[in-house]
C-alpha cells in the first residue's frame, strides 16, 4: 500500500510539474537598455550664483535617454496575453536614477494584450510621447529637439489608465490619470477634489508606404486643490514622408495653459512649427537637420532653433554622433539647446555634443 501511495505520489508530482512547466514555457521576460553619453560644449548657460556663460561637460542622454528595462509577457490562451513593463532611466555620467528619482520613472505598467489592442495600468507615456517620436527628425530625443521646445513630447502620467491597439497601418491610443505626479503633496488623487492633476489624452496615426500622419491631444489639471480648476490643453499634428534613402517631417503643435504651474502664473498661448529632413549617405552614415519655431503669443518672447546631426553606426547596437545646435531668442526668452530655461534671458546659445550611444 505504502508503494502505491508513493507511485501515485510521484505521479502527481510529476503531472504537477509538466503543468507547470506548460503553463510558464510561454512566457518570456526581457531584459534591454539603451546608454548614452557624451560631451558637450554650449554657451549662454545660466547659473546659480553666478551671470552664467560657456560650460563644457558630460550630458546622459542626448539621442535617447538612458535607461535599463524589464519587459514580459505570458501567453493566457485565446490570443490573450498578460504583458509587463518596468523601466528605469538613469544619468550615466553620475548612475543618478532620472524622473524624479523613481527606480522606475519612465515606465511601469501590467495589463493585457489581445487582439482588441492593449490595455494597461500604470506610470505611462501620454499620446504625445506614443506618437510624434515618428514625426520629429530628432524622434524626439532628450536633447536638441522637439522635446527641448515642449518637455510634454517627453510626457509621462502616473496612475494611468490606457489603451493601444493597431490595426494594419492604424494606430489609436488614449489613457486617462487619476493624478499625474504622485511626487507632488496632494497634487494627486486628493480625497474631495478628483480634478487635481488629473490627466488625459489620445492620438491617431496611419502609415502607408512612406508616408505617415499623427495627431495628438493632452489635457491635465494643476497639481493643488488651489490650481485644479487651472487646465493646460495641447493638440499637435504631424507628417512624415519617406522616398529613398532621404526621409522628410514637418509637424505643428498648439498650447493653452490657463496657469496651471503657480498660483500668479498667467495664461499662456503658443504655436510650435518644425521641419527637418534625414539622409542617408550609406548604410551606416545619416545626417539630420531640423528647424523648430516657437511663436509666444501677446509676447515677443520667440524664438528658433536650428540642429545638425549626424550619426554613425559601428554596429547593429552602438552608434557615434555629433549634434550641433543654435537657438535664436528674442525679448527675453530662455529657450536652450537642452531645454526652456537652459539659456540666458534674450541670448543666442550655440552648443555642440559629441557622444557615443549603445543598445542592449
């Protein structure tokens, strides 16, 4: 009897392990990051204690964030799948965790795929950032971009709720926050007052061929019971068109913010335009160049920025480039190569980066 109780035992056992093994061999999690770094001179920049001007030194992240990132998913059957992603940027040049110090500040989300699309919760990325990386010649990197003209090209949410979903060349997304930056006190899912830092958006894309087409929509709350009623509104549209080895954007975007950064902030309108084109002159060697106009309206404060690039892959995974950058301010704005407010007030900045990029 004691060995039959131990063969059905073993059986068991081994049925237990056979399912388990059957149930976890679909699954698959990955683990991938992107590290770049480079040196940078630029001038006209402003400084704590001092009237500012010229700098040379280290920058993380100036084709692409630097990040390390974990990404799974589990096969439920029926074409449903749980998926994950947990993502952390870095500063490389001192191993400083970036967005605010979250371990994982540039993604964290679980959800479910199928063919219905993706829905998932977490700290995620708005429309803007889901779509116009295809429309700006700089795909919108952390620098010497579009993300410098308007960091919510970069935008990301906490407490997100979202869904993606493609279909053929179709592309729609749209999420909605309870609270946007969990970071600020009560400034997210206040008790009594829902509006505070609340956050939404959704965009449409279709590509064919060469050619794509984007738009895009984000409206947020201010961050305090004082500011909830304050909103910041953004609709952009944006093209790019693809022929040989040359590949052409341009793209517009529209701002109204009612306040929403302080109680004695004013209300701000402004139009961004830009335009670029990338090249190709062999497989391994792209030159970009880029031209993005922002116009401040009841202000003179405007102003240009024009950016080079180019970009040499010593590899399938690592890369070499040079970026070169002017930015023309007029009446008083800050606009900088590396963002608004990385300039002196009303001074032309120019900056140049030479940097290494390598993906894994």
């Amino acid at each position: 009897m004691k060995k039959a109780l131990l063969a059905m035992t073993a059986v068991a056992a081994a049925a237990a392990c056979g399912a388990a093994f059957a149930q976890t061999s679909s699954s698959g999690v990955t683990l991938y990051g992107i590290a770049d770094v480079g040196i940078e001179v630029i001038n006209h920049m402003p400084a704590t204690g001092s009237a500012g001007g010229t700098v040379t030194r280290m920058n993380s992240g100036n084709l692409s964030g630097s990040r390390w990132g974990l990404r799974g998913s589990e096969d439920l059957g029926g074409g449903l799948k749980g998926i994950f992603v947990l993502e952390s940027g870095f500063d490389i040049d001192t191993g400083a965790s970036g967005q605010g110090n979250r371990l994982f500040g540039r993604q964290s989300y679980v959800g479910l795929q199928g063919n219905f699309g993706a829905v998932t919760l977490g700290r995620q990325q708005n429309s803007l950032y889901d779509l116009f990386g295809a429309y700006d010649p700089m795909a919108v990197g952390p620098r010497y971009s579009l993300n410098s003209v308007d960091s919510l090209f970069n935008g990301r949410a906490d407490n997100a709720f979202k869904y993606t979903g493609k279909f053929g060349g179709l592309t729609a997304t749209g999420f909605y926050s309870t609270g946007r930056d969990a970071t600020v006190t009560n400034g997210s899912e206040v008790p009594g007052a829902n509006k505070v830092g609340r956050n939404y958006g959704a965009g449409l894309a279709y590509a064919a061929g060469g050619f794509s087409v984007g738009a895009a929509y984000d409206q947020f709350q201010g961050s305090s019971v004082a500011l909830q009623d304050r909103t910041a509104k953004r609709a952009a549209i944006g093209t790019s068109y693809a022929f040989g080895d040359a590949k052409v954007f341009a793209g517009y975007r529209w701002l109204r913010d009612d306040g929403t950064a302080s109680a004695t902030a004013t209300v701000t309108r402004s139009n961004v335009y830009w335009a670029g084109a990338q090249y190709k002159f062999t497989p391994a060697f792209q030159l970009t160049g880029a031209a993005y106009y922002t116009d401040v309206k009841n202000s003179g404060a405007d102003s240009w920025m024009y950016v080079l690039s180019g970009d040499y892959s010593l590899s399938k995974r690592t890369d070499a480039y040079v970026n070169i950058g002017y930015v023309k301010n007029k009446s008083g704005s800050t606009l900088g190569l590396n963002g608004a407010g990385t300039a002196l007030p009303g001074a032309n900045q120019t900056g140049a980066t030479v940097g290494v990029r390598h993906r894994f």
